[in-house]
C-alpha cells in the first residue's frame, strides 16, 4: 500500500538527541556515567501490568512534575556523590536537555516538502510539559498533526498512542512511515504494521533510508 503520511519523533529526529545533550550536561557538571545512567534508568523500562508506573514515564504523561522527578534522583545521587557535588543542587529547571539543541534542518526541510507534495505529517513526541523549548526550534506548521505524550497522557510505546496519532492522520498504519532514535519504538510501530526508520548520528542516511521507503 502507497504510503500516505510520515510520522516523526523529535528528539533524535527532529532536532538534536536529548541523549547527546545529556552527555553534554554530564561533562560540564562532571557527573560519573554511572550517576548519569539513574536518571535515565527508566526510559526504556516496560513494567509488568499492574505494577507501579515509572516515574519518568509519569513525568512524560505529564502526570508528575520534573521537580519531583529530579529531587527523588537527587537522593539517589547522594549514595555516589559528596554533599558539595554539582549534581547535589539540581533542580528541575537545571534539567532540559533541549534547552540548547538545535534542529536536523535537513529532517525538518524533508517534513515540509512532504507536505507540500501531499503527504499528511505528524510527530509524535515523548516529552516533557517543562521542555517546551523544542517548540520553538521545530517549525510546528510543516506538520499536520503533532501528539505529545505529556499533553495526551499516553507515551510510546504503547500502542495506543499510534492509534491516536494515525487517528488524528485519518490513515491507516501501513499507509504511514515513522522515524525514531530508539529501537524499542521503532519495534513497536513495525509490529503494528507501521513502516520505520531507525534515525541514528547520520541524519544524510536515514533521509536515504525514508526516500527508499516512500519509493518502495
């Protein structure tokens, strides 16, 4: 089936990985990799049903707030870190990995010819309410739809929140392609017959790898 839309996450994606941010902020706050690893800890975690939600999940539901989030990962930082430890005095508003990341231009460009040739455009975004500073980066009229877990309540990759965004598309899965730069998300899209492109350093390539998918 000829594909109709394109989905696009965003950080990553559309602009710069939050993950190479926190590198960055790792390096200015000289903050041990394996302190760094206990913030982002439950990124990737799917809990067993019926167990308790995540707290990161919670924050990108926009059901906590990033303070909370940030001060329970301060106590845990106290087990690795001395008292006078840079990362002992964070606060939520010290934790936005977007504040400085700038846009793949060639992904946002490819966006909007896409819609210019027809294609429905959608991102679809796990996020947090207090890092809104992507939304002055990405030029938000080159896409048709934009869903944002911390506005929704629903994050990937649960099923649920492709539903609504193809809902939202008025298209069906295999109608659509969707770009991301975890592997977990681009699993659970392909096993929703969602057509994906695995977006890693090389933004040249997975433009590649879109425009092979769109001429397949």
């Amino acid at each position: 089936m000829a594909v109709r839309g394109v989905i696009f996450d965003v950080g990553g994606v559309l602009v710069e990985s939050p993950f190479v941010a926190a590198l960055r902020w790792r390096d200015e706050l000289d903050i041990p990799n394996d302190v760094l690893a206990i913030m982002f800890a439950e990124y990737s975690a799917i809990p067993p049903a019926g167990s308790p939600t995540p707290l990161w999940h919670q924050v990108e539901k926009g059901e906590l707030e990033l303070d909370v989030f940030v001060t329970t990962v301060r106590e845990q930082f106290a087990v690795h870190l001395d008292p006078d430890h840079p990362a002992m005095h964070l606060r939520g508003r010290d934790f936005n990995v977007f504040r400085e990341a700038g846009a793949h231009w060639a992904m946002v460009h490819r966006a909007r010819e896409l819609r210019g040739e027809g294609m429905v455009t959608a991102i679809l975004t796990n996020n947090v309410k207090e890092w809104s500073e992507w939304r002055e980066v990405v030029p938000l009229d080159a896409f048709d739809v934009v869903i944002d877990s911390c506005e929704v309540g629903l994050r990937k990759p649960d099923p649920a929140i492709w539903h609504m965004t193809l809902a939202q598309m008025g298209l069906r899965a295999s109608e659509t392609v969707f770009l991301d730069d975890h592997q977990d998300n681009v699993d659970a899209a392909r096993a929703l017959d969602i057509r994906s492109v695995l977006v890693g350093a090389d933004i040249e390539a997975a433009l590649q790898e879109l425009d092979a998918v769109l001429a397949s």
